[in-house]
C-alpha cells in the first residue's frame, strides 16, 4: 500500500521512540542483496536521513525524494501471514528513484543476535 512521507514519518518516529527492534535491508533495483543490519532506528530527521544502529554500525539513508510503501502482515495472504506471526509487525519499502529499496521490518521481538546473547 503506498504511504505518505507523513505517514512514514509517524510510524519511523514510533519505532525510534519505543526502541522497536527492526532489520534494515538494502537491495539493489537490479535484485542483488547489498546490506542487512538488525538494530534500532537511531536518529530520524522527516525528508532528509534515517539512521539505523546495532552496538557500533550504523546504516544512513538519504531519504530526499524516497516514496514509501507499508505492508501489514494482517493484510497479506494467509502463507504470508501465517509465516509473520510472532515475527513481524510491519513492513516499510523505501523506494529510491534509482529502483534501489530499503526495507524496514519491525519486528515482535528482539533480533536474534541479541536473543542469543
């Protein structure tokens, strides 16, 4: 479902405010896989960059001129839905005009780095 900035912008701010845990994903318009942090949304500023963070990485995203989808796993298929139980809360596509994405993944509970540790 395509998102407004705004809308991106409230539900960013709740994942920073309540520490969510999430997986920040970079993928190539091309399909390729690039980069994968599990972390906490460390700094946001609306239309400019959105920061992720785990222990010392950081991922920065320029987010000028991004659009931006929102998936529910409640709205999704029921082998989707049924795979995101107890995992996933929500979903975020930034999309960039160059066709790369990063994806957001809120998840229900800790990453799994900090489960096992």
């Amino acid at each position: 479902m395509v998102t407004t900035a705004e809308e991106a912008a409230l539900l960013i701010r709740g994942l920073q405010s309540e520490r969510k845990p999430v997986v920040a994903c970079l993928v190539a318009g091309d399909g390729s896989y690039q980069f994968r942090l599990h972390g906490n949304v460390a700094e946001f500023v609306e239309g400019s960059r959105l920061v992720f963070e785990a222990h010392e990485d950081r991922f920065v995203v320029n987010l000028a001129g991004c659009e931006f989808d929102y998936t529910d796993p409640r709205e999704a298929g029921e082998s989707d839905r049924e795979f995101a139980r107890g995992r996933i809360e929500g979903h975020l596509a930034i999309r960039f005009a160059s066709g790369d994405l990063v994806f957001v993944v809120e998840l229900c509970c800790a990453a799994p780095s900090e489960r096992e540790r």
